[in-house]
C-alpha cells in the first residue's frame, strides 16, 4: 500500500475526513507503518500512550484487564483509530489492544500528531469538531442510562 | 603565597641570580677588549704606528705589567709579528671576540629565560596547587573562567621578567654609571648639568607611570571580568535563549567593551606623552651642552676636545638610562599584576597541604562511626541551614536520610563529606575531626555521589575508574631515550617546584575495587554498572561504536558467528522480517537505493553522500545499466512529493529529521531545479542537474518512504549494476569502499551494523529495540557481552559529559562511589533525574551490592521517596535544619511525626 492509499485510508477515519488531503499526506509520510502478526500486541492497558493507530487492514480486539481477567470490549476493524485519547490527553493506555489476525497499521506518534494540531488550526478545528460530537453522543447516552437507571428504581 | 615579588623571586631562584650576574660581570671583559681591539687595528698595522720601517716587527700577546712591588714584570713576551701579520692576527683575535660576546649573549640569554619559564611554571603550579586546596565555600565566589585567565593569562609576563629581575638594573646601572662618571671627568659643571637632567627624568617619569600602572591594573581586571561574562554565557547559553536575553547580554558585553576601550585608549594617551617628555628630556641635553659648553669654550675655560668627548659619551647615557627605565615600569607592571593575582589567591582557611598529600600505601578501613556533635551550617548569607544537630552512624549501618524541601538532608550529606564546613560543632569519624583526616583516608574509605555528577572529558572508562585514581601505584618502567626524556621531565619538575609524579603510571587503584589489576577490573565493573542500570546504556554504546579490531580482535573474529546467532534467533523466534540481511545477489528492500546499488560502506570521501551521484566511473556503471534516465526519473517523483509535503513547513520544523532526502535549506534550490526541468527530455539537461536529481533516489527506501517506485524489474537491474559496479571497480577507487562481506567483519561499520549485516524491517513494530534485546541475550549466550562492555566503556562523554545523558551521568557518578567499596557511602539523592519507580529499583540494587565479596559497609542514604526507607535499619528525619526524628522505619511510621506526613 503506497502513501496515495494511506491517504484515501485517513480520509475514511470520522477525525480525518475534514482535513485537507496535503496535510493528511504529511501526517501520513510522518508515521510509520507497521505490521503485526496474529496474536500480537500494539500497546498494553497501563503503558503511557505515545502514539496512535489507524488500521490499514486486520483486524484487532480491545481488551480490558478486570477482575475476573480479560475481558474483550470491542474490535477494531480497517479505517478505524485506536489510542488516539492517550495521545491526546497525557494518560496511560486504557485497554490493551491486540492483532486478531495480521494487522497492518498507521502509527502517527505523539509528538508528530500534536506538532501537525499546533501548524495547522483547521485540522484541529475539525478535530475538536468530532471530539465535540463524540462528546454530544456520550453526554446523550449518560444522560439516557441515567434515566432509565431512575425510572428502574422508581 | 608570598607578596612581594622581588623577594618570591629572590628566594626562589637566588643561587641562579648571583650566577647570571657573575656571567655578565665576565662577560664585560670580552666586550670591553672588542671596543678597545679597532683603534688598535686601525692604529697599527693598517696606519703603521710601530711599524715605521719595512722589516720591523712588533710582539703580539705580550703580557707585561708595572706592579707596585716587583716592577715591570714580564708574564709572557709575545711573539713577534711583522705588519701583515699583525694585521691578520688582530683581525683573527677580533673575530674571536665577536664569538666569545656572541655566545655570552646566547648563554645570558637562555640561562635567563630558562630561568624564566622554570618561575612561571612555578608560579602556575602554586596557583593551581591553590585552586586544589580552597576552601569550598570559595568557588561559590570566582568564577572559573576568571580562575583560568589568572592561571593562564596573567602571570604570563612574569616569566619574561624574572630572568632580568636583577640582571637588568646591575648592568643598565653600572654602564649609566660609567658614562656619567666619564663626562663628570670631562668637565664638572657639565657633569652636574647631565646629572640634574638625569635627576629630573628619574623624578618625573616614574611619577606619571604611576597612572599607567594604575590604568593597567583596570585593565588587567576588566579583562578578567571579560573573560569571566563570556564565560558564563557560554556556561549559561540554554538560559539565554529560554528567556530571550540575549540582547541583555550583547548590551552587557558592548559596555564592557567600552569600558575596557577607554581604559585602553586612556593608557596610550598617557604612554605616549611620557614618551614625549622622557625623549625631550633626552635631547634637551646636548643643547644644553651645545650652549653652556660652547659658552665655556668660547670662554676659553673648556676645550674643545672635551666639549666633543662629553657629547659622545652622553650619546651612552640616554639608551641605558632609557631601557633603565622601562625596566622598572617592567617591573611595576608585573608587580601589579603578581599583587593581584596573589590577592586573589590568598584565602583564610586554605587546606592544608599535608591534607592532600599523595599516599601509595592502602589506607586501613575506617571502623569507628562518624559522628556529629553539635554541627550547625550556615550558607554564603549567613542563614542557617542546620541547627545543631548530633548523630552518631556506626559502621555497617543502613542510614535512610529523609526530610522536608530544605529540610537539611542534603546540606547534612554534604557536610559528612567535607563538601560544606561545619559553623560551628565538628563531624568526626572515630574521634577524630573529619577536617583533619587527610584526602587519602577520606576519599578512599568514603564515597559520595550526588545530583550534580561532574565528569570530565574522557571516556567513560576514564571517569568510571577517576574514583580509584589517588597515587601513582604502578611504577611504569622507561628504557633507551624515554628514560632519558623521563629522567629530564623529573628534572625540570623538581627545579621548577612542580611534584615529578608520573601520570603514564597506572594510578587505578585495582585492589580496592575487588580487582588483581586492569584485566580483570571489568569482573567487578560489570555487576556495579547492573545495579546501576547503566550496563544496558553501555552496551547499547558499544553496538553502536566503530570497532578497533586490534583492540578487540576476538569480537572481529567472531562476527560470522554473531550473525548466524542472531539470523537463527529471529528465525526461531518467527520474527524473520524483523531484519533483512543483505545478500550479494538480491535487492534489500529496507535499504536505500543508494546501499543497494554500492552493496558497501563507503570509506573514502569520493563515494560518500553527495559525491557518489558525481563520481564518472559509478555515473558510468548507472549508464551502462540503463539506470541513469530510470534513477533520474525517480529524483523528480522525489524531489516532486518531497516539496508538495514539506514547502509549507518552517525551515526548522522537526519533521525535516524524517525527510531523508534533502535538507530543509535545500527545499527552495530544488523548487526551482524543478521548475527549471518541468518537460525536458533527459537528453537535454546538463550533467550537473542530473546529479542533483538523481541524488535523491539514492536515499529512497519503499517501505519506508511508500511513494511506489519501485518495481521487480528496477530491483533487479539495480542488483545487475551493483555487480557490475564491483567487478569493474578501478585500482584508485578501491580504497574508497568497503564492500558487504557476510564473512568478514567490516571496520568502516558500526558494531550493530556488523552484527545484523542487514537492515531492520521498517514496517516492524519497535524494531530497533526488539533487535538491541535479541542482540544483548545473543552476546551474553557467546560470552561477548563484556567484551562489548569493554568498546562501550570507551565511548568519549564530552565535555562536562554532555555526550550522556543527565540520569546517565547520574548513574556513572554513582557507578563510580559504589566502585571504591568505601566504609561509609553516602548518597545525597543522586538519581534525581530518574523517575521514581527507576529510582527504587536502583536503591534495591544498591544495597544489595554494597554487600558483595561480604562487605558491609555503612550506607547514608538521601532518599528522595521516604518509603524506601523501610529498606533500611534506621530513619533520620531533617524539618526545618533540625533532626527532628531518629528511629527504625516502623516505629517511625507508627508515630504520628513528620516521617508520617513525609510518607503520605
């Protein structure tokens, strides 16, 4: 897969369709790419976040260390970040993320990633514009369990 | 020191004064005879006097005298010579003369800057002997720089001086005498007008000197000063920047520069003008002559060849007179300039030097405990920093030192190790005053690291081993003309006050490291740096390193064995991709274009980087490979997607470090290269342009740089040119490339080049680390890993060590106490770079350590997290500069103090 494609790829990611292609190329020439083998893992729960993932291809689970043991929470499949909020927020990896099946990934490191929020405000602004949605969507549903959490004990 | 300069220098080098003065005064006799020597040339033989008729002769070298008592004797009646030959043997004795002063001349002259140098180097010596022996409240005062210019700079002129300390006035002195006394003879009244003249000159110049001295003495502070600023600019350059300040600084330095402008400027104004009244005073001599003696003349009262002697032999007066003069203006200047320096240095509380003196013999371990007793510090400004605190720590004890921010735990620390003296109360170690104890107990039996870990250039096996560095303890043994070069170095040191120790000895101190001598030293080095955790770092160092293969013959030898490790390593560990080795017949996709057309390391500067895409005969291979149009091609997709990503950005934008091809600086030229070549078939662009774009393809790697450029067919002709590169490679070139030998080691190459003979995978996750891991458990398994250590220990630290890094330098000046295997060890928060849960695993580490070999030493420990202190026997706890709490971990803890609030 060349760099062409890997910018039709982030293009297809909700936080990147906004942003202009040139910029999407750059952050894309400045990560690398990564390929993982079944069972292999991109980061664990508790490390410190330094980057984040898109993935190319493969797919990976989402795992969640409780006290019964691993849980698996969620998968990530083809056009999807995973460990963006580690590297947005300065906190330590939330879940354990792990390749299902060969797995092929953007790693857009930190630094790379903060440094391209910091040049160029439109892309953070269509940033801070999905992460603003993300949020309307979270805050919708709290506030849906919320209410049925009240009407359950009434 | 002493602080008079003529009496330092008289007591230093008196014998040699008297001895340079007994050599002019003999070499006066020579110089006198080669005055008198043409008047009888001229006289007899050439005029005849003597010689009056043909045939006569005259006797030649007869010695005869009148003596009071014997009469005319007779020591020796000369031979007799005809005119010509009288002629040729005066003129043969006159030669002589003119070899004998000359040689005089050079024999003073040596003598008297040898002499010199020896006092110069003296006074050096002393200075920095000084420096050693400060108290260390001092440095908080001087600055290095200014240190350094006095050392340097400004004792320099002494050594020109002190040869003519003395000579110079006896000689000077004696011939104005002698010219005065002639023209007193001549004429009394003359006599009396030169000498008031004289008078005058030796009341008024020295006078207005005094000013040039005074502006000298500015000028040699200003410049001090300088030198001090632009050391601290250097010094401070990071703060500099981070607030904007350099203008500051500019405005500071221009100011000091004017300053030292208009003393400059000052000083010549006045050197000149005294110049102006000296000469004037000079010449307004022989008018006065010309008037008063021409008055006296016409008179009748002074004849007219007198008049002539007096006005030549003033001609005499003036130059002696004159350098007389500067002599002494020498001699204040450097007066000055010896004053200061000395002022400088002479300081209350120096350390004695029998403190430091040199001791080969093993120093006893110290078993008594260290005890304070009332000990109160106080800072530069007077405020106390403890408040009269007694301890007691025995030998063996395991001391965690805890306390609240300036609390006094470190001053603490660093008073147990004479780094800060105590106001008042004492720290003694078995009764006796710590300051008292000499460096060669203290410094052996005692060992300290702190934050501020201070390393000079070198490698890092110097600075590992500058803990057991104390005397000169292995003879080193000269023959032939290094002896003869030894024997005089010791020579010189001797005269000159110098000590003669031998720095070419082994100073390490092997034995009390646990070690028999220098080969088996890393045994004891390598578990120190474990618990350290620096072995790693230095490891890593060492693959990263070049390596000398004299030097390391068995790692050249088993390199093949190496790479078939690691290729096993990875293949078993189902990791293959992880590296991919280079092979002679195929293309290497992690490599760049540029590797796999070369196939080598380049050694030589014609095809290295930017010369290769210029070299005729690899332009030549590309030609006849068909791949110069292909490559050619490729730099324009380059240097097009290179400048659509990276036009936008700053010139100094961090992403430039991932852009392989060109340099931020260049991005601009190739705009308009591109421009420029925009529709041109290939055929018409010139040769150089074709250069400058085909440069680009050679750094182009196709899963790292992802532009698709790369075809099977591409590949393949790449392989076929490279061995068409090799098998034509001309004789001259031969030198400049070492081509990738999977059965040789190669030294153009780093050691983890050498190892992995290949590239890293690029689409690898951490590629680079997982491969420094499986290489680590690889050398370990050969038996390699110290012999890596040993390359690593070699790496040069920079100056300060700013090669390394700050928790690196940390862990090497901890590395380096823990290597003394001291009696007591106190560790004043030395890993404060660290983070917290590294920090720990090394307090573990260290306490574990300490007790190999069965040693148990005492350990003082500022710990900079209060819970590792339950690692420890006993807590004391500094709040506010008092020792406010003393007890074991649990019953600490369990009280609702301090401590408690500390652990929380």
């Amino acid at each position: 897969m060349l760099l062409n494609d890997e910018v039709g790829m982030l293009r297809r990611v909700p936080l990147f369709s906004n942003v202009e292609p040139a910029k999407l190329k750059l952050l894309a020439f400045t990560s690398d790419r990564v390929s993982y083998g079944a069972g292999q893992i991109l980061f664990r729960q508790g490390d410190e976040g330094d980057a984040a993932y898109v993935v190319l291809s493969g797919k990976a689970d989402i795992i969640v260390d409780s006290p019964g043991g691993q849980v698996k929470v969620a998968e990530v499949e083809p056009n999807e970040i995973v460990g963006e909020i580690a590297i947005l927020c300065d906190v330590s990896r939330t879940a354990t993320v792990q390749a299902s099946m060969p797995l092929e990934a953007l790693r857009i490191r930190k630094d790379h990633f903060l440094r391209l929020l910091r040049e160029f405000p439109e892309m953070t602004i269509e940033i801070i514009r999905v992460l603003a949605d993300r949020l309307g969507h979270t805050t919708a549903e709290l506030s849906e369990a919320r209410s049925q959490e009240r009407q359950a004990k009434h | 020191m002493e602080q008079s300069l003529a009496r330092y220098i008289w007591t230093h080098t008196w014998k040699q004064q008297l001895w340079i003065l007994a050599v002019v005064a003999a070499s006066m006799i020579p110089f006198y005879m080669s005055f008198n020597l043409p008047k009888l040339i001229v006289n007899g033989p050439i005029q005849g006097q003597g010689f009056e008729t043909p045939g006569t002769t005259q006797p030649f070298l007869r010695l005869a005298y009148d003596l009071p008592v014997f009469g005319e004797t007779v020591f020796f009646s000369g031979i007799s010579l005809d005119r010509e030959q009288t002629l040729f043997a005066l003129s043969m004795v006159f030669l002589l003369l003119v070899v004998v002063n000359g040689l005089f001349k050079l024999y003073i002259n040596t003598y008297k800057g040898r002499l010199g140098e020896r006092m110069l180097r003296r006074i050096r010596f002393e200075l920095v002997d000084l420096v050693l022996r400060f108290p260390p409240h001092q440095f908080r005062r001087v600055k290095s720089a200014e240190i350094a210019t006095m050392v340097k700079d400004e004792v320099e002129p002494l050594g020109g001086f002190i040869g003519d300390a003395f000579v110079q006035p006896a000689l000077l002195g004696g011939q104005a005498l002698t010219a005065m006394l002639f023209i007193m003879l001549q004429n009394f009244w003359l006599g009396l007008v030169a000498l008031v003249i004289v008078m005058i000159q030796l009341g008024i110049i020295p006078r207005m000197r005094r000013r040039l001295i005074e502006l000298g003495r500015q000028r040699q502070l200003t410049a001090r000063q300088l030198s001090g600023r632009v050391g601290e600019i250097v010094e401070g350059i990071g703060a500099v920047h981070i607030h904007d300040t350099s203008n500051y600084e500019r405005a500071d330095i221009a100011a000091r520069l004017g300053r030292i402008f208009k003393i400059r400027y000052d000083l010549y104004q006045w050197k000149f003008l005294v110049k102006f009244i000296n000469n004037f005073l000079a010449q307004v001599t022989p008018f006065l002559f010309y008037l008063i003696g021409g008055y006296l003349a016409l008179q009748g009262r002074l004849d007219v060849g007198q008049l002539v002697a007096v006005i030549g032999a003033y001609k005499d007066l003036p130059g002696p007179m004159k350098d007389l003069i500067d002599w002494d203006q020498a001699r204040q200047d450097v007066q000055v300039k010896y004053a200061q320096v000395v002022e400088q240095f002479s300081i209350d509380h120096i350390v004695d030097s029998r403190i430091q003196a040199v001791s080969s013999e093993s120093v006893p371990a110290l078993d008594g405990p260290i005890a304070a007793v009332n000990l109160s510090l106080v800072d530069d400004s007077g405020a106390r920093l403890l408040e009269r605190v007694s301890v007691q720590i025995k030998p063996g004890e395991k001391v965690a030192v805890v306390g609240t921010a300036a609390g006094g735990a470190e001053v603490f620390a660093e008073a147990v190790a004479r780094l800060i003296w105590p106001e008042s109360g004492r720290i003694a170690i078995g009764g006796t005053d710590l300051l008292q104890l000499p460096e060669s107990v203290v410094g052996r039996r005692m060992a300290y690291a702190s934050s501020d870990a201070f390393l000079s250039q070198g490698t890092l096996r110097d600075n590992l081993l500058y803990s057991l560095k104390h005397a000169p303890l292995t003879p080193t043994v000269y023959d032939g003309e290094l002896e003869t070069q030894r024997n005089w170095e010791v020579g010189e040191a001797r005269k000159a006050g110098n000590p003669d120790f031998d720095l070419n000895s082994d100073w390490v101190d092997y034995a009390a490291a646990g070690a028999k001598g220098p080969d088996d030293i890393l045994l004891v080095i390598r578990p120190v740096l474990e618990a350290v955790a620096l072995s790693r770092d230095i490891l890593d160092l060492g693959l990263r390193a070049s390596v000398d293969p004299s030097r390391h013959p068995e790692i050249v030898d088993r390199i093949v064995e190496l790479r078939l490790a690691l290729r096993e390593r990875v293949a078993a560990e189902g990791v293959s991709g992880l590296v991919v080795p280079f092979e002679p017949g195929a293309y290497n996709q992690q490599a760049t274009v540029g590797e796999n057309l070369l196939f080598g390391t380049a050694t030589g500067p014609e095809l290295a980087d930017k010369a290769l895409a210029s070299n005729p005969y690899f332009l030549s291979v590309l030609k006849s490979a068909g791949l110069d149009e292909v490559l050619y091609n490729m730099g324009l997709e380059i240097a097009g997607n290179a400048i659509e990503l990276f036009s936008d950005l700053p010139p100094d934008h961090p992403f430039f470090q991932q852009l392989a091809f060109m340099t931020a600086d260049e991005i601009p030229g190739y705009k308009v290269l591109l421009q420029k070549l925009k529709g041109r078939s290939y055929a018409t662009v010139s040769e150089q342009d074709r250069a400058q774009i085909i440069m680009l393809s050679f750094a182009y790697i196709e899963p790292r740089h992802r532009f698709g450029l790369l075809t099977e067919d591409l590949m393949a002709r790449i392989v076929e040119a490279r061995s068409r590169f090799h098998e034509g490679l001309p004789k001259e070139l031969a030198g400049a490339i070492e081509r990738y030998d999977p059965m040789r080691f190669s030294t153009a190459a780093s050691l983890m080049d050498n190892v992995l003979f290949g590239r890293i995978g690029h689409n690898q996750p951490d590629g680079p680390e997982r491969i420094r891991a499986i290489v680590r458990e690889i050398l370990d398994e050969l038996g390699l890993y110290d012999e890596v250590l040993d390359i690593g220990l070699e790496f040069n630290v920079g100056v300060g060590g700013r090669r390394l890094t700050g928790a690196q330098r940390q862990k090497l000046d901890l590395a380096r106490a823990l290597l003394k295997r001291a009696d007591f060890l106190i560790l004043n928060r030395p890993l404060s770079a660290l983070d917290q849960r590294a920090q720990d695993q090394i307090v573990r580490n260290v306490l574990e350590e300490a007790k190999r070999d069965g040693r148990n030493p005492a350990i003082i420990w500022v710990l900079a997290n209060p819970a590792m202190s339950q690692l420890f026997d006993r807590v004391i706890v500094f709040h506010g500069g008092e020792l406010v709490e003393d007890g074991t971990h649990e019953t600490l803890a369990a009280r609702n103090g301090i401590f408690k609030g500390l652990l929380s």
